[in-house]
C-alpha cells in the first residue's frame, strides 16, 4: 500500500502508513516580491507544520525557492536557520520516530480541514498556538511538543 503525497497540507488525523506533504515557505519559484513584502512563512511556522506532520505519521518536503543564481535570499537565510537551531535542540522528537497512539490535542487539531483529493487544506484551519500538543515516540520515549515551539518532556 502507498500512503498520501498531499501538497500544501496535512492529514487530520495519524495515517496508518507514511505520508508525504510538499509545501514551500513562499512561492514554489522564486519571486522577489515575496522578499521584498516579507511574505515568507516564518521558521515558527515550518517547525509548527513539521511537528504536527511527523506526529501524524507523515514528512515534511520543505522547498525553499532559489533565485536564478542558485542563491537563496537573507529572509529565506532566516527561516532555514530558525529551523536548524530548533533541530539542533528538538531533533530526537522528530527523527527516527512513530506516530504515538493519538497526534496530538488542542484547538487546532479539533478544527484541523480533512483532507479532499491531493490536499491544499494549509491554512485553512485554526493556527496552532500554545494550546496545542503533538506527540512522538522513539524507542520507550514518548516525546509531546507543545506547538508554542517548546519541548514539553
């Protein structure tokens, strides 16, 4: 059995064989306006996506757009980085672990959009916020992120 590619949003619920979403911080090439109005989505954002994704059984494809050089502007630097000082403190609640026997609790997952056809259900939704609670384990470890961007165990 396959699981989902969804693209620009997540499942509602944990699925019961891996899951794929593609999603990009601005556009999916690269767009100088994006820059130039600060319309990226922020590393708070990416980590908050990331968490609930892998809670639900699934991975996050992350495109960030490059200009026509290869390069990728200071915002996009920003995000990336963001992101990667998160992993470096957060990164065993994401690698290598299993859905736990539920995702997850809080507003955003009661108001979570299900899933239709290939997805584009991103945003649609409640934001999540500190009231929010994903969950992962490894091993014996059950590990619950608090979509605030804080480890909670």
């Amino acid at each position: 059995m396959h699981g989902l590619d969804v693209e620009r949003g997540a499942s509602n619920q944990t699925e019961p064989v891996p899951w794929q979403t593609d999603t990009c911080i601005g556009d999916w090439h690269y767009r100088r306006s994006v820059f130039e109005q600060h319309r990226y989505k922020s590393a708070k954002t990416v980590i908050r996506t990331l968490a609930d994704v892998v809670s639900k059984n699934g991975n996050l494809l992350l495109n960030i757009p490059v200009r026509g050089d290869g390069t990728i502007d200071d915002d996009e630097l920003n995000v990336v980085q963001g992101i990667a000082a998160w992993m470096e403190v957060n990164r065993e609640c994401i690698f290598g672990t299993r859905p736990w026997k539920k995702c997850g609790e809080g507003p955003a997952l009661d108001s979570a959009a299900p899933l239709t056809a290939q997805g584009f259900n991103e945003g649609k939704g409640k934001a999540a916020g500190a009231d929010d609670v994903r969950f992962t384990t490894k091993a014996m470890c059950f590990t619950p992120l608090n979509l605030a961007g804080r480890r909670m165990g």
